[in-house]
C-alpha cells in the first residue's frame, strides 16, 4: 500500500511538472495579432458650447485573437486636410471580445475658431482628407500594449456643410 501510494504520488509530481511544459509550449505556438480599427461609424453631432463643437463616432475595432482585449485610454488627434484642428480623448474601458468586430463611443471635441479657418479653406475642394490618428491601450490576460492607429477617409466639404446646415436648422 506504501508502494501504491509513493507511485501515485510520484505520479502526481510527473504531471505536476509536465502540465505547465504543454501549457507553456501550447501557449507558445499561438501568435497574438494586435487588433486593428477598421472602420469608423455613426459619426453625429453632440452639441456646440463654450466654441467647442462636439462631435461622437463609433470606430470599429477587429480582434483576430482567440482570447478577448480590453481598450482603455483612447487618444487621438482630428486632421482636415493635414491641419489639426481637434482632438479625442476617453478613459473608458471597453472589451473586445475574441475573434470578433467591436464598436464603442468615443467623443471628438473641435474647437469651432480652428474648423471656421480651416472650412474657408476647404470649401473651394471637391474632396479632403479627414483623418483620425491616435493611440489604444490594449490590455489582455497576459499582454499588454499600445496600438497606434490612423483612419483616413475623404470628404467632400460642400456636401457635408449642406448636411450639416439641414440637420442643425
């Protein structure tokens, strides 16, 4: 009985030791791909006050990983054909659960005397770029990292200002 006893427990240590190697090895041959924004949606006004034009866009973030992410500390700069003229920042957390697309809200703050200059300027264009460039923190079980990201989409001022008059008067 001594005997089974010391081979079980012999066992037991075996496994003990080679469990946490298969996991280690499994955990190994699985490349985390960092997610990556691949669309903006549902840009709309918030409001105008104190000459801050608020605005809140939903983008979309992709997680190709087996394994969910949380984003937290959104920042990003707002550019209207090479010119900053806003920015975004939110303390939020959001999860972004595994293999899947995510939106979450997040508000650009604009301040009005930049996007008059800037406006004067591009309504003589048929087309702009707008672009949105920033960082997220990502944050997983055992990973954790900073994304970059830039989203660039083109807008055709003239017809954006006439949509824009229509919706607010």
């Amino acid at each position: 009985m001594l005997f089974a006893m010391y081979t079980i427990h012999a066992s037991f240590r075996r496994m003990l030791v080679i469990l946490p190697l298969a996991l280690l090895f499994i955990l190994s041959a699985c490349e985390v791909q960092k997610p990556q924004m691949t669309d903006i949606r549902n840009v709309s006004f918030v409001s105008i006050k104190k000459k801050v034009l608020t605005l809140e866009m939903e983008p979309v973030v992709t997680n190709p990983n087996p394994i969910p992410f949380s984003v937290e500390n959104v920042k990003a700069d707002i550019l209207l054909d090479g010119r900053k003229i806003g920015e975004s920042e939110s303390n939020e957390t959001f999860t972004i659960e595994a293999g899947t697309d995510t939106q979450f809200p997040i508000q650009l703050r604009i301040e009005t005397k930049n996007i008059r200059r800037e406006i004067m300027k591009t309504l003589v264009k048929d087309s702009v770029s707008l672009v949105i460039d920033g960082t997220y923190q990502f944050k997983g079980e055992a990973l954790n990292f900073d994304l970059p990201y830039r989203h660039e989409t083109f807008v055709k001022p003239k017809e954006e200002l006439k949509s824009l008059l229509t919706k607010l008067f």
